[in-house]
C-alpha cells in the first residue's frame, strides 16, 4: 500500500512538473468588480480573478490591506482604471509587491482609461481647494457599457500577449462579450428612451458617463466639490435650483448618507434612486450585464413610485 502511495505520489508531481505554461491559469487582479467581470468575461476557465475593491465601497478610499500585497505580488495580470481611480490607495501596494509582471510598460499591467475618451477633464489648475478632483477627467468610465467593450478588447489584446496559445479562445469571448454588449444595450436604451432629458442630481460625479449614454441631464452634485461633504448652503442651494428646474430624481450609491438626499427629495419632490456605481455594489449587480439591469430597473421603479 505504501509503495503504491509513493508511486502514484511521484506521477502526481511529475505531471505538476512537466505542465506547460499555457496549461496554468493566468492569475488576474483587478482593482474593481467592474474589471474583475470583464476580465472573467474575456478569460473564461482560463483565469483565476480577484478583485481588490468591493462594490459596496466607494473606490476612492479603499482601505489598503496588507493581504493585497500578497495578492499583487502573485498576480500575472493587473487591471486597474488608471486617471487617478485608484491613486488614493494602489500604487503603494504595487510597489511593496515588488512583482515585475505587473509593472507600467508591461503586458501585464492594463490600465483601462488608456482606451477611453474621457469627459469632464479640468480645463484650468488644479489644487486641494477644488476637492478631489481629477486631473485627468472623469475616472468613472465603466458605467458606459460601450467603454466596457473598449476596455474588454483591450484585457483581450493582453492576455493574447501573455498566452498567445488561448488567443483564440480570448478572442471568440471577446466576440460574444461584444455582441450581448450591443444587444443588451439596444434593449436598455428603449428602456430609459422615455426618460431622456430627465433632469437629475448625483451625490458624487459617479454617474456622468451613463447619463450621457442614456441621455439623462445630471445638473448639480449632493457634493459641493468631489468629496467633500454638503453644507447647510449648498444643500439650501440645491433646492432652489431643483425647484427652479425641475429635477425629477436624485442618483445616490448605496454607501452613501441617506440624510440629505431624503431632505431634498421631501424639499422637492424628486425622487431617489439608490444605484450601485460598481459591480456588485447591490445584490442584484453581480456582474457587468446584471449590473446595468439593477441600475435601470431602479432609475425607472424610482421614477414611477
């Protein structure tokens, strides 16, 4: 019985010895659910992904973890927003992982906004007096579902470079992704048509990029400046203005203070939608396709109520 166990122990480690590299799952961290899902979407059975931010967070102030140090150092891949997403709590945690794979320059390292137009990009200077704002536009890219094509063609080019022997199986996910993308979004736009021209504040800058797809008009932010809290002026500001222009609703994330957004849809009249800007963010967003369901059914149960 021994003898039988050590046998079968040796074939065992001599087929872990002798496996290819194109064998072993590409080993794929992502700095949000949102990328998380799409890299699952191109990589299929071929990846193993983690996602270091929860979709309940808000991906600014992330809470660097010690554990991400390990996760990063044994990652083959690292998807992350880029345009200062993430600038708060990542790059840190890269260096002290002190993993060459995952290093600017390399294949490895995908930084999603080099393929995106970005909007709301500052036109003067920049400082902290202007709060938390983002020099290079706006980091929230991923609520267009057509920049999730953008970034999911681009996790596909790379992972072709790192395993150029599943390069064809990359690309047909990365067809089919492409294809439910523009099916799904024919159905979500004759969802929210009737909705276009809607009037609506946000409490963060979160939603810019999907009210531009599905044509709703965001004109005010709960906060007064990126990240920094509401005062008893703006917010009185902020019903004047609602009133005056007829906002109908007011998008908030489901991490954020209920407080206020409850006192000016009583002001107003508008009503609240609680919207996840992640993946994951709601139970009902667990992935990307799923995500832009809860968005839209909650914008329109809002909206109706």
């Amino acid at each position: 019985m021994q003898k039988r166990f050590i046998i079968a122990t040796m074939v065992v480690i001599g087929l872990l010895e002798t496996a290819t590299p194109s064998q072993a799952k590409l080993n794929v961290v992502a700095s949000t659910p949102d990328f998380g899902s799409i890299a699952r979407e191109i990589g299929g059975d071929t990846v193993e992904v983690t996602s270091l931010a929860k979709g309940t967070e808000d991906v600014h102030f992330v809470d660097p973890k010690p554990s991400f140090i390990r996760i990063l150092n044994q990652a083959d891949v690292l998807i992350e927003g880029g345009a200062d997403l993430e600038v708060g709590w990542l790059p840190p945690l890269v260096l002290n992982a002190r993993n060459s794979k995952i290093q600017l320059g390399q294949p490895g390292r995908i930084i999603a906004a080099d393929v995106i137009r970005l909007i709301e990009v500052p036109t003067g200077p920049v400082d902290r007096s202007l709060g938390d704002v983002h020099p290079f536009g706006n980091p929230h890219f991923t609520l267009d579902p057509l920049n999730g094509k953008l970034i999911a063609g681009l996790i596909a080019e790379r992972f072709c470079a790192i395993k150029p022997g599943e390069c064809g199986r990359f690309n047909d996910h990365l067809k089919q992704f492409e294809d439910k993308i523009g099916s799904r979004l024919a159905f979500w736009e004759k969802q929210m048509a009737l909705l276009r021209g809607t009037k609506a504040i946000s409490y963060h800058k979160s939603f810019s990029y999907f009210a531009e797809r599905f044509g709703l008009r965001v004109v005010n932010t709960i906060e007064p400046k990126p990240g920094i809290p509401p005062s008893a002026s703006h917010i009185l500001d902020l019903v004047g203005q609602m009133k005056a222009e007829g906002v109908r609703l007011i998008l908030i994330e489901p991490n954020r203070e209920r407080k206020t957004p409850s006192f000016l849809a009583q002001e107003t009249g508008a009503k609240i939608a609680m919207v996840p800007s992640m993946v994951g963010g709601t139970r009902e967003a667990q992935d990307y396709f799923s995500f832009f369901d809860d968005i839209i059914q909650k914008i329109l149960g809002a909206v109706s109520s």
